[in-house]
C-alpha cells in the first residue's frame, strides 16, 4: 500500500510499529520536512529512493503528493466475524478517508 503526503509519511514513520517499507521523494527536492522524513527513515533503516517526478505520480496517481510517499508492508488483516466475535464496545468503519 503507497501512501503520500508529508504528514501521512512522518506519522506512518512516527509509529511505534511501524509498516514503512521504504520512503519516496523526488529527485531533487528538499526542505526541512523532507529532510526530517529522510533523517527518520535513515534513523529506522528504512531504505529512502529519490525517484523523478513521473515515477512518484505514477506510484500515487495524484500530482497533491508533496514530493513524497511511503510504501507500507501489509498490516494484520481480521474477518468482519472475527473481530465481532471479540464484542468491541466501539467499532468505526472508514472508507475513503484521506
């Protein structure tokens, strides 16, 4: 899963357990948040590629990526029965946020 943005890409590297696989910016680019995300992925071993521009649009299909995107190793995936047979007192489902 490809995520993009500054903000998406430093929380996804932030967490604790994090399912960052490696780190896209665009060749070229810079600035202290990019910086910052490149520090933190280097920090975690995470492998950072500078890639041109085509390569990060065609990744994300968006040209609103900030020069960034992560991609993200496959989280835990549960049943809809699975998860109600634990009785959660609060359930939220989410589609399409961003």
């Amino acid at each position: 899963m490809i995520i993009h943005g500054v903000n998406a890409v430093t929380e996804a590297l932030d967490e604790e357990n994090s399912r960052v696989e490696r780190v896209f910016i665009t060749k070229g680019k810079s600035g202290p948040r990019l910086q910052a995300i490149i520090d933190a992925a280097r920090g975690r071993g995470i492998p950072v590629l500078f890639e041109p521009a085509e390569v990060l649009l065609r990744k994300v299909r968006t040209a609103r990526h900030q020069d960034v995107a992560a991609d993200l190793s496959e989280g835990f995936v549960s049943s809809l029965e699975a998860i109600l047979e634990g009785r959660p007192s609060l359930l939220v489902a989410l589609d399409g946020v961003e």
